[in-house]
C-alpha cells in the first residue's frame, strides 16, 4: 500500500469518507506506521493529529500510561495539551494485533478527557483477539486476518 501511490489514496479516502461526518477535533495516531496514515487522514478532514509515541520522543510535558507485552512492557505518551476535556477524536493505527497498545492510547486519551468515538485500523489480525481489550468499542478495521 505505500508503494503503490494509488492505492494508499484509495486507503486514505476510505478513512475520511466514513469520518468526514463525525465531527471530530482530532485523529490520534499510534507511532509510527499510524503516523503516516494518521496524518494524512487529519490533513483531508482538516482537523488536528495527535501523535502518541513511545517514552521519551515527545518534547513537551506528557502524559504516560504503560501497558503490558508478550515479552515485556512498554510506554506510550501524549502531550498533556493534546486534547481538551470533551473533544471528539479517532484512535488510528495501521494495525489492530493483540490491542494492547490501542487499549494503552485509549486511555491516555480519556485520561486527557477526550471522547474517543471510533478506533480505525487498516489490518486486524482477528485470530489474535484485540477486540476482547476493547470492549464496548466501535472498531472499523476492513481488512481482516
């Protein structure tokens, strides 16, 4: 898809057609693949974008909320001026695995006190079961494995 200039446009326009109407403040995307999907999507929709990186990357105060591994823990932040309370925004990333790292972003953007309305990933790897971390979600992945 990122080879392929028409394609990843038609990956793009699939994201903003169905956001278009939801009237959000923001799309925030999980570092790093879903940066490039993430900010093209919120440059279409002309709304902001909300990076939510690994520790230690942003370069202002931050919010952190770790999470737990197969094989260890990690550490997602978001800067604490991100979002203000009540603002809408998508959580976005190219892929939904285990949704140990969407479930981490969640809720550092709730803690923010954003609503998030929407969890958009390109891929879902439906075996391993991420949706079971997300409960009560609405999760738009179209392409499923």
């Amino acid at each position: 898809i990122l080879r392929d200039p028409a394609l990843f446009h038609l990956a793009v326009d699939l994201f903003v057609q169905r956001l278009r109407s939801r009237d959000l403040a923001a799309i925030a995307a999980i570092e790093a693949r879903g940066f490039i999907f993430g900010g093209a999507i919120a440059d279409r929709l002309c709304i902001g974008f909300v990076p939510v990186r690994k520790q230690g990357k942003l370069p202002s105060r931050t919010l952190s909320r770790s999470y737990d591994l197969e094989y260890g823990q990690a550490t997602l932040e978001v800067h604490v001026d991100a979002l203000r309370a009540g603002e809408r925004v998508v959580v976005l990333d190219d892929l939904l695995a285990t949704g140990g790292t969407i479930a981490a972003t969640v809720a550092l953007l709730e803690e923010l006190g954003a609503r998030v309305v929407e969890i958009d990933c390109l891929i879902e790897l439906a075996f391993l079961h991420g949706r079971d971390r997300l409960p009560g979600r609405d999760i738009f992945a179209p392409l499923q494995f």
